[in-house]
C-alpha cells in the first residue's frame, strides 16, 4: 500500500485552516456588528455601573441581552470567555500549510526559474522574511504619527502592502507571490490579537483585580488594531482562494489586478460598517462593485494584448512541433505514470500524452499555459514564450 502523506497531511491542514478561518473571521464580523449597533443603555442604573451600550436580540429560539462595559465593570465575573483561540489555530495551520506547500514544494510552487533561480533554502527564507518584516514594519508605523489617522494610516499601509507585492512578484512564482501577500496581511492581523489585543485585555483584568483603575490608552490601542484587522479582512480572504485563479495570479501586472481588487474590497468594508451604526449609503456597494468590474475590464483586456502579441507572428504549427512542446514541458508530471521525483499520479487527472488528450483539455491547457504562465509548475524545463505562442496558435487551429 502506498500512502501519498504530504496530500493527506495537506487537506487535513487546509480543512483546520478554513473551519478556523471561519470562526475567526465569523466572531470577528459578529463583534464588529454588535459594536456598531449598540445603543445607549434604557435603564438608568446600568448607566450608573458603567454600561455603555445595550443592544437586544434574537437567535436560535431566544432573546439576547448584551451590554458593554465602557472600560470594565467594576468587578471581574467568576467566567470570562476571552475570544483568541480562533485567531491563533487559523495562524499556526495557516502556517504549517504554507510551509508544506510552499516551502517543502518550493520546487514546483513557489519558485519561478524564469525570474529568479533560487535555492529553495532561500526561497523559503526569503519568503519568512517578508512575513517577519510585515509585523515589524507594520507595528512600527502603528506606533509612529502616522497610526493616529487611520484614514492616512490605510494609504500608507495599503501602498506599502502593494510595493511588496510588487517585489514578491519579481521573485517568486505569482502563486507564490501572492501567498505571501495573504501570509504577511494574516499574520499582522493574528499578531495583533496575540502581541496588542489579548495582551491589553489582560492588563486591564489585572488591573480592575487590585482595584486599580485600568488605563483607558490600553483599549484604545486594542481597538485600533482591531479596526484594522477590520478592513484587512476582506483583502486576506481574496488572497487566499486566489490561488484557485490563475488569471488573477500568472498574468502580466498581477500585483496591480490584486492591488484594484483590494482596494474595491474597502467600499465594501465600508458599507458594512456604516450600514451597522444606522448609516445605509448603498453608494459604498455600487462604487466596490464598479471597481470590482473596472478591475476585470482592465486585466481581461492586457491579457487579450498580451495574448494578440504572442500569436501575431505565428503561422501554421503542425502536430509534431506541439507534441514536442508538450513531451518536453508537460508529460513528465501529466502521464498516466509520471517520472517526475514530486508527483504519483497525472495531477488532478489531467494527461497529455497525445493529440488527444491536448484537445480533449484545450481549454485548461490553454488557461494554465497560454493565456497564463502556471504550467509547467515553477517552470523547471524553461518553457519559452515562443513555445506557448506554437501551442497557444495550434489550440486555435483545432476550432477551425
Ligand atoms: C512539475 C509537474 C508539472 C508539469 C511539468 C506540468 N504540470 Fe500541469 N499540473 C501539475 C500539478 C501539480 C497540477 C495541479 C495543480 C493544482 O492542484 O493547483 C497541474 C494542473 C494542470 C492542469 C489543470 C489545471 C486546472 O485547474 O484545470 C492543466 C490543464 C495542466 N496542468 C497543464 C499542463 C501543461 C499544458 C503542461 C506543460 C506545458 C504542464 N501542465 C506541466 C504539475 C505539472
């Protein structure tokens, strides 16, 4: 019997991940709603003991009273619950999937040949970097001027995010680019709820336990950082089914087409936010949609450019020229027994061993290999541009 661990191990992770995910995101979203929608408090002597706001309602067959306590209250419940474990498991199988996928599959998922020939030591090192120096860049500026405007802060912040995506684009395979963009926006968010939030929280615990008064600074600066987290949510989850998408990823400019998504994601965010506090503007959700389709009109049209330009100067391709192309770039992995070291079987069934088979997937061949660069994965027989052009004009001969 053979057993293929690192898939197992891979959807294993990557099931964690997404239920996690969603209990983060999921209590996040709920905590953002309840906040924005809290009212003054009806009753005089919760004003009295510090509630600041009361909001009612409704759920799985009963009725909810929740009340904030503006600071604390003045003495500590026997039970807490303290909301960070979501945070925390989405983190460590966030990471533990990267380093499986991207890190031990450097070879094939993260490294691009053609931009820069890396070892996969420094691949993967390269790589941590960009996550370590996110959390330092991002709390330093946090703490300087900058992080008192938030409005200013979110340009700083998002032309910074986007500057690094650029360069992680001339490294890495966009794949692998563009997993790093989502790891470094995730693990500030998490480490903003590990090394700010929680740690806040807890000083202020500790502080109404002696009797002291807690320091009002230390949820004002929890609450920043969560405002953040606020509008980094959308973003991060693009990011993280973008893989599913090579026409996001593998394409010219792909750092711009994921910087236009990001950035349509805010008005979103917003109408979100403002919809909450009683505020409709259905402005917010038009001016995201448009962006979303000015986006779309935008890379659909440098990718047609891109694709005219490959296929201008190419004549007739006769059969035995593509099944060269083929033989030499793709039938290593896409056999019915592939000899390539990393893969066991014709990965996700596809094979390309004859005319056939070409013209039977001449749609996906044509997604993952002309119009988009992902295959060969990480490029590791040098496919050319030219080559892509033959195979690209031949896929448009077989429709005549
Ligand atoms: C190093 C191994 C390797 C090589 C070489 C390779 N592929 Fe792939 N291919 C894969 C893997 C792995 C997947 C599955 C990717 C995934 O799960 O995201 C895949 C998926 C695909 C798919 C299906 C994608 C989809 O989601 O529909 C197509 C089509 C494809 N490859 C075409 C090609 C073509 C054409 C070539 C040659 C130009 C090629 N591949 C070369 C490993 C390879």
């Amino acid at each position: 019997m053979e057993i293929d661990f690192s898939s197992w191990l891979g959807l294993a992770l990557r099931w964690v991940h997404l239920i996690t995910g969603i209990a983060w995101i999921g209590s996040s979203f709920y905590f953002i709603w309840l906040d924005n929608s809290l009212k003054p408090p009806a009753d005089p002597k919760d004003k009295k003991d510090g509630v600041g706001g009361e909001l009612w309602a409704v759920h799985g067959g009963g009725f909810y009273h929740k009340k904030k306590y503006q600071v604390a209250p003045d003495h500590m419940p026997d039970d807490l619950h303290w909301f960070k474990w979501e945070a925390y498991a989405t983190w460590i199988s966030g990471f533990l999937l990267l380093c499986l996928v991207y890190y031990y599959g450097a070879g094939i998922y993260l490294i691009d040949r053609a931009k820069l020939d890396l070892h996969p030591v420094d691949a993967t090192l390269i790589g941590l970097g960009f996550i370590v120096g996110s959390w330092i860049g991002y709390n330093a500026l946090c703490k300087s001027p900058l992080g008192k405007d938030n409005r200013i802060f979110g340009f700083v912040w998002f032309a910074l995010m986007t500057a690094a995506t650029y360069v992680l684009c001339q490294i890495f395979s966009g794949r692998g680019a563009f997993i790093h963009a989502g790891a470094m926006i995730g693990t500030v968010m998490a480490a903003n709820v590990f090394m700010v939030i929680i740690p806040n929280q807890k000083k202020t615990v500790a502080a109404l336990l002696k009797g002291e008064k807690p320091d009002p600074a230390l949820g004002k600066t929890a609450k920043q950082r969560s405002l953040h987290n606020n509008y980094m949510t959308l973003p991060v989850l693009l990011i993280m089914i973008s893989n599913h998408y090579p026409m996001l990823y593998a394409v010219p400019a792909n750092w711009a087409i994921l910087a236009g998504l990001c950035a349509a994601a805010w008005p979103i965010r917003e109408f979100f936010n403002q919809k909450h506090k009683g505020n409709t503007d259905h402005r917010y959700l038009v001016a995201g949609a448009a962006g979303f389709v000015l986006v779309m009109l935008a890379a659909s049209w440098l990718q047609t450019q891109a694709r005219l330009e490959r296929l201008a100067n190419v004549g007739k391709v006769d059969d035995a020229a593509v099944m060269e192309i083929v033989k030499t770039h793709c039938t290593a992995c896409h056999a019915k027994t592939p000899s390539h070291e990393s893969v066991d079987t014709a990965p996700l069934d596809v094979v390309l061993e004859t005319l056939k088979d070409l013209r039977q997937h001449a749609v996906r061949v044509k997604a993952q290999t002309v119009d988009a660069d992902t295959m060969p994965l990480g490029n590791e027989t040098g496919m050319t541009a030219e080559e892509r052009a033959l195979l690209g004009a031949w896929l448009e001969q077989q429709k005549k």
